[in-house]
C-alpha cells in the first residue's frame, strides 16, 4: 500500500470531502482522506434525518463545480424563497424575499448525510485520490521536508501537507499544537423534524426568544420542518426528555403558533454550542479547514458554508501554486489562505456573537434598540440586500468556483425568465 501522499486531509466530513474533490479535480497531486468512522448511516428517504444545514447558493455553486449538487438535488433539496425573523418580545421583524436579489431562492434545506454521501461517491472517481476509513491516528510529527501520521495499527503515513478537516474537537489541531479561542455559550441545540397544522410556504423563519433563538427550516414536504432551538444547556436536555405531548405544545407556544399545532415530532437531539476560533489556520505542512478551524452559533447556519469556502480556497492556493510550478505546502503559500479566509470567518463569527448578544440582552435601552434596528433595517430595501446578499454568498473575496454571474447579468436573465412563465 502506498504510504506517501502529497496531501493528507484528516476527516472525511463534509468539508474534508470537499477539499478532497476541489483538489483531485483541477490537479494531479497524490490526495489521501482519513476518516475516522465507518459509513453508519447512509442517506435513506425516510425518516429526514436529524441534521439538517441551510445550504448558501456560495455552496451550491461549489458543489456544483465539482459535480455534486445533480446527485444531491436528484435526491432531495428544499429550497427556501423567503426569511422571516422576528422577536419575541416585541414583535418586531424583518423579512428577506429572494425576488429582491433576483435569484430564484435564498438557500436550500439539505441533510448533511445526503450531502455527505454524494460526495463520498463523488471521490471514487479520481485515480489519485485514496480513500482510507475507519482510521485511527495514534501520533503526528513533523520536519522540515514532510509530515508523518501514525495510524494505532503501525501504519506509517508521509505527506508535503496535511489539513485537518476533523471536526470542532480536530485531533491533528491539537497534535499540531495550535491554540483555539473558546466561549462555551452554556447553551444546546434541539434539533428535530417537526410536522405543523400550517404550511411552511417554502419560508425559513427564526424568533428571537429571551432563552435564546428557535428556528423552523422548512422540509420538502410543505409541513414538514426541521428545527433548531437554542436554550440554556439544562432547559434543552429537559425539552429533549419531556413527554412528546408535553414538548409538541411548549414548542408550538415558543413559536406563538405561527405554524399552528405541533402535530408530529422525530426523535430530539440536543447539540451544545461553542464559539471557537483557532489562533492560526496554518503551521508549517499543516492547515486548518471547516469546524477544525472554527464553530459558531447555528443563529446564522453558516457553519458549514464558511468551511465549504475554506476548502475551496486553500485548494485554489494549493493548485494555482502547483500549476505555476512553486511549492504549494511552502508556509508562505498556506499564510496566503489563512489571511484569506481567517478574517472573512473573524467578520462573521463576529457578527454572528454581536446579534446573539443583542437578543439576548434583558436591558430595556438594548431591547428597545433592536426593535428600531429590524423595523427600521426592514424598510430599507438597499440595506437589506446588502445584508441577504452577504448570507447567501454573494460577495468579494470568494474562491473561484463559489463565484456567480455579475448581479447585473443575474437581474436581466432573472427578468427574462420570468417574463416566460
Ligand atoms: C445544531 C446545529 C445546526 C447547524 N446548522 C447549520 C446550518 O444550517 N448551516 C450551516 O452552514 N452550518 C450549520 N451548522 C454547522 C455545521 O454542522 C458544521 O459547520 C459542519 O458540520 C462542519 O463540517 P466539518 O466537515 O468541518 O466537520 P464535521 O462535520 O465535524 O466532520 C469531521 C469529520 O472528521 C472525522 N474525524 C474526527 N476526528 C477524526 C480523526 N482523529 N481522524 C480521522 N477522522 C476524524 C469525523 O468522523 C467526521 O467525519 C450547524 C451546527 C449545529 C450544531
């Protein structure tokens, strides 16, 4: 078996794959991906499962580019034209509609299981690409010319670069020695399919509860919702736990009924939730991508669109310096992609703590505030453009295949098309 690789990328997840598939496709490089668990559970039609990611139409183009999405959306996407968010304490809110960017929808509902084993299919393609689960590493060292894993079966592994796609808890960040900067938010996540009385619409809607956010994304079937409700760690494990009359009926009351009753719900699982942002993205022959490199409160569900973007654009540095013959694990190559997406992801996060913190303020000055801010936000229209166009990536600085047409090709063909419906 071969033992050296030009890059090694640590986890298989969704963004590890990514990376994988970005790099086999536009280079020739020797690409070997470790995954840790063995395939348990395949996506099937039903039940939905549990976890769900708003996919950013930045996603869809990448997933695009690599051949993906057709299996992806062959199977099953939800697309979602409208946003409404709102809060709880006074009512105030703001809409989002995807006619105003002229695009057909503002994201997609997608299990990230289905996501997942499309792309798994997706490696089989490449000759070069080696395809290793389950994989446990046992240690890591490095020297000036390589990097070498050792698997706890003694297998020996050499590579120019390894990237650590491993998660949150990323073991080769550690082994690496590359500090995170943490904050427990003391908060988990229920995440459930629910089914309500009312129609979901094809709207994503989010309220702003004193106890922290509840999310209803809507499913492919028009009243099935997957649901994403942050509460303090004690009071979600207690949700999680109650009897399902008992739960249907405090969830359908923390959305004031907007999807009338609750009137089915899967089995509930709770998620804890960290904000967490590595000190640096690169060391040398080491690089940082997805929720190896940061994890941030699912308010905003872009976890997994930021880390899409790390994969596209450390394999954008990675194959424009093959191509042009320099070396693509040198360090000053690498520092080129963590200066590139650290501070698009600092923004982010950064924006993501400062709304969280906003909503979860008890003083009358902030909350009063905020009610200007999302009814005044609201009647802007440029204002609320900029800020949709930012979530559904569309914006500067985007690795080639995450880019779109320029916005005015987008609104003349957007007009025609629908000038023939
Ligand atoms: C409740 C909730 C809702 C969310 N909603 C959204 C959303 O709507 N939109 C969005 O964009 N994001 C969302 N996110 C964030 C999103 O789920 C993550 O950002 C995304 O899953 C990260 O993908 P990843 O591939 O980086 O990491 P992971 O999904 O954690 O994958 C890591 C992989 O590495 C493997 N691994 C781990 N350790 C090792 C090892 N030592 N050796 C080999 N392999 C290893 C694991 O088995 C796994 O396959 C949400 C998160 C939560 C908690």
């Amino acid at each position: 078996m071969q033992t050296s690789y030009d890059i090694i990328i640590v986890g298989g997840g969704m963004v590890g794959l990514t990376l994988a598939c970005a790099l086999a496709e536009q280079c020739t490089l020797s690409i070997a991906v470790l995954e840790a668990k063995l395939p348990t559970h395949d996506w099937q039609l039903s039940p939905y499962h549990h976890r769900v990611s708003a996919v950013a139409l930045s996603s869809r183009r990448i997933l695009e580019s690599l051949e993906v999405w057709e299996a992806i959306a062959k199977k099953r996407v939800s697309p979602f034209t409208k946003i409404h968010v709102w809060d709880a304490l006074n009512q105030a809110d703001i809409h989002f509609d995807s006619t105003a960017i002229a695009e057909p929808c503002l994201g997609y509902i997608i299990e990230n299981n289905l996501i997942q084993s499309a792309l798994q299919e997706r490696i089989k393609h490449y000759p070069h690409l080696t395809w290793m689960t389950p994989v446990e590493l046992s240690s890591w060292c490095v020297n000036e010319n390589h990097a070498q894993l050792t698997t706890s079966d003694g297998r020996v592994l050499t590579t120019r670069l390894a990237v650590a796609a491993d998660g949150a808890q990323s073991w080769l960040r550690k082994e690496a020695g590359i500090e995170v900067d943490r904050e427990d938010y003391a908060q988990g996540a229920i995440v459930a399919a629910v089914r309500t009385a009312l129609p979901h619409e094809r709207i994503a809607r989010q309220v702003f509860l004193p106890t922290g956010p509840l999310a209803f994304l809507p499913l492919a079937e028009p009243t099935l919702s997957s649901i994403v409700w942050s509460l303090p760690s004690e009071l979600a494990e207690m949700h999680r736990d109650s009897q399902v009359h008992e739960f249907k009926h405090a969830l359908a009351q923390a959305f004031s009924h907007r999807l009338g009753e609750v009137v089915d719900v899967d089995k509930r699982y709770v998620f804890p939730l960290q904000r967490q942002q590595a000190r640096h993205y690169v060391k040398p022959r080491v690089a940082l991508v997805g929720d190896a490199a940061h994890t941030m409160h699912p308010l905003a569900g872009q976890g997994v669109n930021l880390g899409l973007l790390d994969a596209a654009s450390l394999a954008e540095m990675i194959v424009e310096a093959h191509h042009q013959g320099r070396d693509f694990a040198a360090f000053a190559n690498l520092r080129r992609y963590e200066r590139w997406r650290r501070a698009d992801n600092l923004a982010l996060l950064g924006g993501v703590d400062g709304i969280k913190c906003l909503f979860a303020s008890e003083k009358k000055s902030i909350q009063t505030l905020r009610s200007m801010g999302l009814t005044l936000t609201n009647r802007f229209n440029w204002i609320k453009n900029m800020f949709i166009r930012h979530a559904v990536g569309d914006r500067r600085g985007l690795p080639r295949i995450a880019r779109d047409l320029p916005f005015l090709i987008r609104c003349v063909t957007h007009k025609i098309s629908m000038k023939s419906h």
